[in-house]
C-alpha cells in the first residue's frame, strides 16, 4: 500500500490534518491503536470532561439559583448513572462522527500500533500482532501525550482510587473526600465536577498560585470564587507521596519553602500534574527522528522533524498541549505538504478553563508584559455592572484588556465570566488583525450581551466605560 500521507493517530492533531490532506486532493491514510477514533480529546479530555461539567453545572445551579428566578424544583437529585450515561453517549455520538468524516473524505483507517521506519516506510501492528508495512510520500507524527505523574513520586494509579483524569471522569460514587495534587486545568475542571456533585474537594499545589500561566489578578480572584464554592487550596505544598490505605488512600506534602511534611487522608486521590509527549513504540530513535531534552518531538518552523517527509504536531511536539493547536497544526502541516503556504499564529491561541465561572484568555499576561519591559494599559470591567449577567445571576468576574500603552494595539486578554470561553474570540480575532482597543470600543456591540462588558473594558484602556 502506497499514500501520499500517512497520519499516527486520530486525535484532533491527526484526524484534521488526515481531513485537510484529503481536501486538498491528496491519498490519505491514518493508523490508530485506539479502538475509536478521536484520541485524547475526544474519548478521555476535552469532549467527556466537558459533558460532566455541563451536567454538574446544571445540578448545581438547580440547587442555588432555581429557586432565586422562581424555577422551583425541589431539592435536585443526582443520578450519577444517568449523569455518565450522557458522558458516554456524548463521547459516541463524536468519535463516530470522525469516523464518518472518514469515510467521507476517503481516507483509509488502520486500526494498530503504527511503528515509523524510516523515510517513506511506516508498519502497523495489530492487537492480534499480525504487522504489515505502508508507504508513505509524508509521515505525519500525532501521537499525541499520556499522564506525566508526578516526577520522583511512584504514584499506582488504579483509575478507582487513585486516579489520572481518565478514571476521575468514571468515578462509580462521588468521593467523600477527593483530594486533588496540581491546581492547573484538569485539576480545577474535574475537581469543580465532584465538589458540585458533593465530594468534599482539597487541591494541593506546588506553586503559590492556581492556573500557574495565567494573570495573576485573574488567578487570586478565580481561588476565591473556587473557594466559595466549597473548595479547599493547598498551595506551595510539593506532593512527596501518594498512597493507598485501608479506608482509601492519603496525600503526603511538605511546604516548598521548608517545614514539616504533612498528610491528608483521603478517598480517592486525583492527580493532575501535567502530561507528557507520547511517543512509546513509535521507533523514533532507530528512524532517526530526534526528540528534545523533554522527549518532544524536534520539528522546525514547517513541523519537518529531523528526517525528511516525517512531520509531528500537536501535543507531541512543542507548544501548550491543546486540542485546537493541534488541529491548527493538522491544517497548516497538509497545507505544507500539498505545496500551500501553511501557517499557524502562536501568539494569538486562546485558552479556556471550562469552570463556573470561566477563565479565558488570549495573548499576553500583565506578568508577561512586565518581564518583557513593555509599557501597556490596562482596561477592566465587572460583570456585576453588565445587565444581562445581572438578568442571569452570573455577575461573578471582570473583563481585563491589555493594549500597548503607545500604539493602543491590544497585547492580551483576560476574561472571567460566565461563558467567558465564547467571549474571547472577538479578541482573538482583533488581535490577528492587529486591532487596536479602541477598534474594539468603537465597534457596536448588541444589548444587553455579556460581551458589551468586553467593549466597556476596551473602552476602560483609553478613556472611561459607560457604565461604571
Ligand atoms: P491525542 O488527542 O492525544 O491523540 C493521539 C492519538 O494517537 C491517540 O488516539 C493515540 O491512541 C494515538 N496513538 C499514539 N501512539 C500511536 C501509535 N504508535 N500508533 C497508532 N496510534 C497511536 N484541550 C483543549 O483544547 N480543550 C479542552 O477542553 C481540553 N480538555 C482536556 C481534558 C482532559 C481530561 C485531558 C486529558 C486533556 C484535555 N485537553 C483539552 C487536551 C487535549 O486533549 C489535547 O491537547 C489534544 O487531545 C491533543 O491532540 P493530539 O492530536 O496531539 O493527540
Ligand atoms: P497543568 O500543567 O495544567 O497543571 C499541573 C499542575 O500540577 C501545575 O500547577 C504544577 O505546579 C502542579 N504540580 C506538579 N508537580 C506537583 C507536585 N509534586 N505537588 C503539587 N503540585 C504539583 O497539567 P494538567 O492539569 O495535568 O493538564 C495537562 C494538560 O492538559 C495541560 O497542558 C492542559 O493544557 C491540557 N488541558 C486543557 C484543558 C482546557 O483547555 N480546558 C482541560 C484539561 C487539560
């Protein structure tokens, strides 16, 4: 069998690149060791963990805001089955739809382990171990990343009691106590999901902040709006030792800057202390494909790695491990290979955390600004002073825009609200047209949106918002 390109791995990186390649006209094949397609994302991330939240929010809300718009339901009950049957169906309902899409842009699918073997030639390897070789003009590498752990801490996870996000998006009954080691995304994601549906949840984290990259101003008010909702912080603790007991499991710390160590008994343990690039059985070295000092990927500025016809992206290679890089990465590595001038802007990829509220942002941090000695304004402005956040009784957070202090361009964008996720990208688009905070100011926003609170903070850059 002979193709034009060959992807590894269905996840958004590989199963958009395989889509974009066959649109533009070229033979497509992909190998996929999962037994559905999608990847990370699709089967144990983005779409599963985004099903419980909804669904949580939605049992939490019933419990304190129903009554307040005169929606009276009694006390909400939760049936945990029902819950993850829609998880799962939601989580179906999307890797078939990347099988169709297959199916539709004619692209062959291998389900193995895809092994690479040099330039040109890749094997597939069966469950049943039976290997076969392919041909390839284009390898393209999308193998995506797996649970790092914590380094020097031998954590057995079990997926039951001591968890990765996979088994913490599966768990039978809600957790008395779950105890969560790392505050960045799936540690605030999925520990936001038990605490609404009424485990009582402790996050310890190593650093003195939650979400360590984002604003600092964003991140302060984000813990205590967590905090209000039940969750309790940890912070500059360094787990030391996760371990099962009798009753369930306990979490060892000692404080980063020194003291005694103490424990927390548990029972279940989540931990979310970041992912590494996968590229186990992929045969990279005896192919000469270099990875970097962090086991990524290497890959130039056009995702060639060190040998040639072999391209990676997505969270295999460089870059924040999420899933709309990565499809962006697929689009721009076809682009390339079909001789087109593929692109992909890494200071404009807006970054979501699904909470209640959430945290989006776009661009540059106050911090990033500081240390980069670039002289900016800042333009803020609450949700408590927009109507239609008021109307909802969703009034938590503000809007912060960063501009460049002499060219008003704007450099960065926090929002923490309710649906801020969708709100952001009318700064995404601004800034990758270079737009200024006044284009945004003076551009007519409908009433009464949440987002007349992204224009008002425009406007709060250079001169004074309306409504405050
Ligand atoms: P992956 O999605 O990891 O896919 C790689 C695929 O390659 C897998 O299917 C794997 O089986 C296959 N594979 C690996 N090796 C081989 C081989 N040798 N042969 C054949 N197949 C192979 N990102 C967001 O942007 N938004 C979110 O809301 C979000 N939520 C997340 C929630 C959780 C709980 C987790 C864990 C992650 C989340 N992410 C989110 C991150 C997101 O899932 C990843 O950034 C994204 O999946 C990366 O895509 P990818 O294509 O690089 O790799
Ligand atoms: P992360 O890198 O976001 O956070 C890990 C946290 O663990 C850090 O704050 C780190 O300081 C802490 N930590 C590390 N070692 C520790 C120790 N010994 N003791 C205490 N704390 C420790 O990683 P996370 O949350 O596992 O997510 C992995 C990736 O998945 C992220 O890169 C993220 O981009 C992606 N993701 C994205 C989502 C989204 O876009 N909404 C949702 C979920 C995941």
């Amino acid at each position: 069998m002979s193709y034009d390109v060959v992807v590894i791995g269905t996840g958004p990186g590989g199963y958009v690149a395989a889509i974009k390649a066959a649109q533009l006209g070229l033979k497509v094949a992909v190998v996929e060791k999962r037994k559905t397609f999608g990847g990370t994302c699709l089967n144990i991330g983005c779409i599963p963990s985004k099903a419980l939240l909804h669904a949580s929010e939605i049992f939490a809300e019933a419990g304190h805001s129903f009554d307040t718009l005169g929606v009276e339901v009694g006390t909400p009950k939760l049936n945990l089955k029902k819950m993850l049957a829609h998880k799962d169906a939601t989580v179906k309902a999307n890797v078939n739809g990347v099988e169709f899409l297959f199916k539709k842009n004619k692209i062959d699918t291998f389900i193995g382990t895809g092994k690479v073997l040099g330039e040109g030639k890749l094997s597939v390897t069966t469950d049943e171990g039976t290997m076969h070789e392919v041909e390839a003009k284009n390898i393209i590498i999308a193998t995506g990343s797996d649970v790092a752990g914590i380094p020097g801490v031998d954590v057995q996870f079990d997926e039951k009691i001591i968890v990765s996000s996979t088994g913490a998006l599966d768990f039978g009954k809600v957790p008395g106590h779950l105890v969560v080691v790392g505050a960045g995304v799936i540690g605030l994601e999925l520990g936001s999901v038990w605490a609404r549906l009424g485990a009582k949840v402790t996050v310890v984290e190593f650093l003195d902040k939650i979400l360590g990259p984002m604003d600092g101003e964003v991140s302060r008010q984000f813990q205590r709006m967590l905090e209000k909702q039940g969750i309790a912080f940890k912070l500059g603790a360094k787990v030391t030792g996760v371990e099962k007991t009798a009753k369930g499991a306990k979490v060892i710390f000692e404080p980063v800057k020194g003291g005694e160590a103490e424990t927390i008994e548990a029972d279940a343990v989540l931990v979310a202390t970041g992912r590494r690039p996968y590229t186990d059985g992929l045969g990279l070295e005896a192919a000469g494909v270099a990875v970097d000092e962090r086991g990524r990927v290497t890959i130039d500025d056009h995702w060639l790695t060190s040998v040639p016809g072999i391209y990676a992206i997505g969270d295999v290679v460089k870059g924040p491990m999420l899933a709309h890089k990565a499809e962006d990465e697929g689009v721009a590595v076809a682009e390339i290979i079909a001789g087109q001038a593929g692109h992909v802007n890494f200071d404009v990829i807006p970054s979501v955390v699904y909470t209640q509220p959430e945290v989006a942002s776009v661009g540059k941090t106050e911090e990033e600004l500081k240390a980069a000695d670039i002289e900016y304004k800042v333009g803020k402005f609450p949700f408590t002073a927009n109507g239609r956040a008021r109307a909802m009784l969703h009034t938590d957070g503000f809007v912060k825009i960063l501009a460049d202090k002499a060219t008003d361009r704007v450099l960065g964008a926090h929002i923490l609200g309710y649906n801020a996720g969708e709100m952001i990208h009318e700064l995404a688009v601004l800034m990758e047209f270079g737009g200024s905070s006044e284009d945004l100011a003076r551009t007519c926003h409908a009433h009464p949106t949440m987002s007349e609170a992204v224009r008002e903070a425009a406007l709060a850059t250079f001169f004074k918002p309306i409504h405050i």
